[in-house]
C-alpha cells in the first residue's frame, strides 16, 4: 500500500508552525518513514504532485495568493487542518483588522516616521500579490476539518494530531496538550 | 464653565437634596434645561453629590435620552421599531431629514434635532414620533414635512397637537393626539346583546375605593391568599406567581419595604400599559397600595418609561387626587392600618429597565445594569430593601379581584393561566389595537378578530418572545403555550420575515449593556452570519451555526436580556426554517460561500493601481 501523502504550506503566518513541527525532534525520522511528504516548505515542492490524505495549514489569508494556495489544498486534500492560531483565529496579522487596509499602507510606506519613499509609491510590483481589504482565517475561506490551537501549537501536539489522523483514530488531544499558560 | 451654567446645575442638585440616588433625576432635568449634560456639567453634579465623576458620565451615555452633545430645543426622535419600518419609517425619516436639511443624529442652526429611537410604545398607530415629550402619530412623508414647517414657525411641539384622541388622550392635562384603539370583540351592530364581546376584567369600568376597601378590611395574609387563590401570574412576560412574590417580599426581615410599578414597557410592539395608565390610572395605583399593605411596605414607585413622560402631568394630578380622597397618604382610608404612598420614577431610555433588576439600579439613580441573582429583589432591592416589582396589568388584575374576588376571576383563562390578557396588536392586519381576551385564546382567533388572517408569521411576545408560522396558529396564548407580555406583530404575505429577525438582531444590538460577552458579542455574530444568509451566500452549516450561538447565549448570558436575544433566531429557524433553508446552498470544492474574493480583493486592486489575476 502507497504511505500516505501530507501537504504543508505557510500563508498569512511567521512559519513559527512549521518550526514547532520540525520540534518533534528524532520523530521526525518517524515520520518521514510513516509519509510521503507531497507539498512543503520542508521539501521545497511547489505544486500538490497527487491526491493527498492530510493538508496542514499554518496562516491565515492576507492576500490573494494565501487565498489560492488554501483553496488548491482543499481540492487536493482529504482532510484539512488549520495549525496555529493565525490559521484558527487570524492571529497576529488580524491586529491590522482593527485599520483600514489604506491607513495601514499609509503609514507602513508614506507617512511612518523612518519611512524613506520619496516617490511616494506604494508598492505595486506585478509579483507582489494584491492584498485582501482584512486578514481571513482559513475556515471562513474554505471548509476546514479541524483546527489545532496554539501559538504555536506544541510539537508534541502536533504530533499526537498527525499520528491520530493517519492512524484513522478519533483526534482528542488531553488539556496538557491545548492549554497555554 | 459659565457661572449661570453652575449655578442651574447645582440648583437642580439642590431640588433633589443633593441625593445621589436621585441623580437619574438630576441629570434628566440638567438636559431638559441646558440640552445637554456636557462634560463641565458632569464635573458640577459629580462635585456637588459627592460621587466619582466615572459614575456620572457612564450614567449620561447610558441612557439614550440624555447626552453630553447639546440638543437642540426641540427633538424628534422617530421610532424605528420594524412596525413602523414596514408601514413608511424610510420615507417618512427621509422627509424630515431632507426638510430639515440634516442626517439623522444632527441639529439644525435653528435648533431642531433628528434622531431615531427604538419603539415609543405606538405600534398601533405607526410610524409614530416623539417631538419632545409629544407623540405625533400616523406619520407619512407629507405629514413629516408639514410638522417641521410648523415646528419652525413657533418651536412649540404642544401645538402641532390639533385633533385630540379618544378618552383621557383628550383630557386637558394630556391633549395628546394618540388613540386608545380599545377594540370589543364584535361591534354593537354585528351583535347588539353583546354575548361575543369578550370579557372585560382589567379594562372594565373602576370603582375607584372599592378594592381597597375591601382589601383593608382584611389582614394582609388573606390578601396574599386571596391573590394566590386567584392564581394570577405576572403579567410583564415571565409569568411569576404574583401571591408567592408578595408572600417571599412579606417574609423578608425588615421594616422598610417597596413596591415598585414596571410601567417601562419597551419590548417593541407593546402599548397596553400605555392604555392602562390613561384610563385605568386609579386601578394600577389602587393595585399598588393593595401591594403595599399585603407586603408591609410604605413606599411605592411608580417607574414610568421617558416616552410616556407626556402622561405625567395627568398621573400627578391623579395620584394628587388619591392623596386628597385619603386613597394614599399617612392614613390610608382612615382606618389606620396603613401609610402609603407613590412618587413616579422616570425612566431615560433604556429596553433593559423593564428587567426588573436593571430597574432597580435606574431607580436608585444608577445605569440601567441588570444586578445578579440571588439575592432576589424580594429580598434585596431598591435601596438594598425587599422590594416587590409588578408589572402595570399585573396590578390592575390585582385590583379586580379585590373587586370582585377570586373565584369570578378564576372564572376565565385555564388552570395554569388564569384571568385574561390584553394584546397589543399591531403589523399587517385591519384593526390594531388593545384586545382583552381570556387566557387559552388560539391565535387564530386574534388573527380573526384583527383581521389579519391571512398572516404568514406572528411574532408573539415582541423581539424577545418568539416568531410563529401558520402550522401553530391553532396554539393558545397562555404561559404554558404562546406565552407573552402582550406584544402580537403581524406580518403579512409580502414580508421578508429575514428583514424582520435582523431588524429584532438590531435592536437587541442597540441595547445590549455588553457587560457579559456572550450577549455583546453573540448578537453581532448572529446578524453577520444572517446577513450571508440573506445575502444568499450562506450554506447549510450557517443554520447550525446560528443555533449554537443562539443556545449559548441563552445559556450563558448574565440577564434576560441576552438570555431572549437570540430568540427571534432560534425561533424563527425552529418554526420557519424553510424561509432560511430557500436561501442557503452548499459549498462548492469546499469553498466557503460566504466568502467573497473578487469584493476581498477590490480595495487591494484600487490601492495597487492594477486587477488581481485571481478572481
């Protein structure tokens, strides 16, 4: 039987998700034996290669391509999971929820005191993708499966979710696991 | 700060004996006098009654008729319940803004204010107004433009008043132009031996001492008995046993006790409270004193809603007229049995004042903050000493069956629900209007009785009871079935009834106190996510979604307020589902409909100066 397959990919986050995954330490040899690693920064794959069992999501949607790249996992992935709190809530990046998307780039580019523009442009490069008017998380973009709690959700936590999903065992993870303080 | 402006300030303190429990009052009369209660004013009372300034300010922007802008002499403040959105709010709101030349919440130079304001207790003759103190009502466009001509011809809103109403809305002290619209069961004509008019209990003619004769002759104890053999419940909603509260206030230890009349009637589309306090006066403030002696109390208040603030010159001049009759006073009646007497509390615009705890704390001049229970008012409330809280028809039924006892009261309604109620009916239907019928009346025969049989939902028990759909017009109004305060709205077959639960979403937004969280902040999800729905971008999950936050808000929420807020929601899903499930779809490729990229991306695009490539 083909090992499962597992796609990862960072959008609206600080990659601090993936650096937790990578924690679970010699596990990782684990892993890599248990799955086939499809899409991920840990691989450097840039396109969902096949079908794949398990889609990990860390980050919210700030732009465009955030908003491309979630909805290519959710075609090409059985189960999705939204990791982290910005993937879950937004996080960190929705602060600039509370500011109107022009103000934020106003003060970011034109009028912040060490902002050296004197152009006065915004960036518009045609690579730079367009930004959305508010941070999105994941599940009000696409319909997501579960959702991992955390800043960053503990490696251990991680991989008690993972090894649960691929083992088709019901995801319940004991309150040492979800609590932060 | 003017020193003419301090001086009226702390005179108006000094009128209340510089009492801070009085400040309710206080700062109402600073606003009617100055237009405002502005931050030098704050600082003036908060000096003068000795209290920290934070609690006066939050007190000011509490209430919605008072406020730190100044006003301008004359307010109009139109209601904006969901009656009067479908027979005209729009057009009517439009003429006078356009009239006066401003956007709603502005003054014009010459000093005229628009505001809207939540239900003014007018349903039944809708879209109605207060320009100040006085209800205009049966508003259109036209009648909107004439009212601001003259309005600035004399800035005198007592003469825009020229036909009076029916009844006491005629008498000289009120001169107002509402109507009663008592409505009998059947005209005169359709059935002259009157046999289907229906009872009349709280609204048949009062014999003014009567019940307090009677009640006086015998001890408080079989006062309460007398109360409780008549089975009578609360009649504001919550449907308490009224003899088991007087029995729990009469038991409380204390020599100083209170009743307090909730005359705040604010769940939108109620009136009949209105009715009662103009023509049956004498019956609510005879059920008071009956309350007072059954209790052991001295004190009564009568807590009348700003909106009615056009009745006080009348109700005064009754409560005068009981003293001078003996009725309240030192003696009452002379038998030396009691002392007894009523002051009117005016309330400043608030829904949650009608919670008999928030009602409390607007009583002792304080924001309208619902209190946590226990302990009960009954043990500690006004002033911390057990109070009685009923509501206006409650005490009227109080009255009656002094009057004619218990058993002839018992005579009507059902075992659970005895007597009768009165309706307040208004929406889509011929002849709204107060009815009077016995408890155990099937809707359905409300609906006839109106005209207004061709209903396709009925909101029983106004925005915090709940919305029904014509498989359950067979269902009876009485506590155990189709419970409410009296607020019937009817919606007719060209109703978007999905308008009318976010128009209830609005106002419960509008006047959540947002202390606890799941009411702050679970209204505002469930009006977003009714917004995809309607918008035609919600899924099925939206349903379930919508539940769930509406029974947590039931569940957690601090008063009854955010414990009934989601009740349009949850009802409406239970009993109407079908309206929502026309509208709702399932994703595609696990998109989320609700979720909109081409409008996500617009502001990115106009920023960027370039069209996104993904859309």
């Amino acid at each position: 039987m083909a090992k499962p397959r597992i796609a990862t990919t960072s959008l609206a986050g600080c990659f601090g998700c993936h650096m937790s995954l990578l924690d679970i330490d010699e596990r990782i040899l684990q892993l890599a034996e248990l799955v086939e690693f499809d899409r991920s920064p840990i691989d450097d794959v840039k396109r969902i290669a096949g079908r794949c069992n398990i889609g990990l999501i860390e980050g919210g949607c700030c732009n465009e391509e955030n908003v491309a790249v979630l909805r290519h996992f959710r075609e090409h992935c059985d189960v999705l999971v939204s990791v982290g709190d910005c993937a879950t809530m937004g996080g960190v990046p929705a602060m600039r929820n509370l500011v109107p998307l022009s103000e934020c780039l106003r003060e970011a580019y034109l009028d912040g005191p060490t902002v050296h523009n004197p152009g006065k442009r915004l960036p518009d490069d045609p690579e730079l993708p367009l930004l959305l008017n508010r941070v999105y998380c994941c599940h009000e973009v696409v319909a997501v499966d579960y959702h991992l709690p955390g800043c960053p959700p503990s490696a251990d936590t991680l991989w008690a979710a993972v090894v649960a999903l691929l083992q088709g065992t019901p995801v319940t993870l004991p309150y040492g696991l979800l609590k932060f303080d | 700060m003017s020193t003419d402006h301090a001086r009226t300030v702390s005179q108006i303190c000094a009128t209340y004996g510089n009492d801070a429990t009085r400040l309710l009052d206080i700062c109402r009369q600073v606003q009617g006098t100055l237009g405002c209660v502005d931050d030098d004013s704050i600082d003036a009372i908060a000096a003068t009654l000795e209290l920290p300034r934070v609690e006066v300010e939050s007190l000011v922007t509490f209430y919605s008729f008072l406020s730190k802008q100044k006003k301008g002499r004359v307010v109009i403040r139109l209601c904006n319940d969901i009656i009067d959105r479908l027979l005209g709010f729009d057009q009517v709101l439009a003429a006078f803004s356009e009239e006066l030349g401003i956007e709603p919440g502005q003054t014009t130079a010459d000093g005229i204010t628009l505001e809207t304001t939540a239900c003014i207790g007018m349903s039944d003759q809708a879209p109605a107004a207060l320009v100040n103190e006085v209800p205009v009502t049966e508003l259109n466009s036209d009648r909107a433009r004439l009212i601001v001509r003259e309005l600035r011809r004399h800035m005198d809103p007592r003469r825009l008043v020229t036909k009076l109403g029916d009844g006491n809305n005629a008498h000289e002290l009120v001169r107002s132009m509402v109507w009663n619209n008592i409505r009998r069961h059947s005209s005169a004509a359709d059935d002259p031996s009157g046999a289907t008019a229906g009872p009349r209990l709280i609204l048949s003619p009062n014999t003014r001492p009567e019940a307090m004769r009677k009640a006086l002759s015998i001890s408080p104890a079989e006062v309460i008995r007398a109360i409780k053999t008549s089975r009578l419940r609360g009649r504001g909603g919550a449907g308490f046993p009224t003899g088991m509260k007087w029995e729990f206030t009469r038991a409380a230890p204390g020599t100083r006790k209170v009743v307090i009349c909730n005359a705040d009637e604010g769940e939108p589309g109620t009136f009949k409270d209105r009715v009662l306090l103009t023509e049956r006066p004498d019956r609510i403030f005879a059920g008071m004193t009956i309350a007072g002696y059954a209790i052991g109390a001295n004190e009564g208040i009568l807590y009348l809603r700003a909106e009615y603030a056009y009745l006080v010159p009348y109700l005064e001049m009754v409560l005068r007229k009981r003293r001078e009759a003996g009725l309240l006073g030192p003696d009452v009646l002379g038998k030396g049995k009691q002392c007894f007497d009523i002051r009117i509390q005016m309330g400043a615009g608030a829904y949650v004042c009608g919670e008999e705890t928030a009602l409390i704390s607007s009583c002792e001049g304080r924001r309208g903050d619902p209190k946590n229970r226990p302990p009960f008012p009954a043990q500690r409330g006004y002033l911390g000493l057990p109070t009685c809280v009923n509501n206006v028809e409650t005490l009227c039924a109080v009255t009656k069956i002094m009057e004619e006892g218990p058993a002839s009261f018992c005579e009507h309604g059902n075992q659970q629900s005895s007597g009768t109620k009165l309706l307040s009916v208004s929406g889509d239907c011929l002849r709204p209007g107060i009815y009077e019928v016995e408890f155990g009346t099937r809707l359905s025969r409300v609906l006839e009785l109106a005209g207004g049989e061709d209903a396709i939902a009925v909101q029983v028990g106004g925005p915090s009871g709940q919305m029904v759909g014509p498989d359950r017009f067979d269902h009876n109004i009485c506590f155990d079935d189709l419970g409410t305060g009296g607020s019937v709205m009817l919606f007719g077959p060209r109703r978007n009834l999905l308008e009318v639960v976010h128009a209830f979403l609005e106002f419960f937004e509008h006047e959540s106190c947002g202390y606890c969280t799941p009411c702050r902040v679970g209204i505002v999800q469930l009006r977003l996510v009714l917004e995809r729905v309607m918008a035609g971008r919600g899924e099925p999950g939206d349903l379930d979604s919508m539940e769930r936050i509406g029974k947590t808000m039931r569940q957690a929420s601090r008063c009854g307020l955010g414990q009934t807020a989601a009740n349009p929601v949850l009802s409406s899903l239970k009993n109407l589902r079908s309206v929502y499930e026309a509208l709702v779809r399932p994703a595609e490729l696990g998109r989320r409909r609700g979720f909109d990229l081409a409008a996500a991306v617009h502001l990115g695009e106009v920023l960027a100066g370039r069209q996104s490539t993904h859309t």
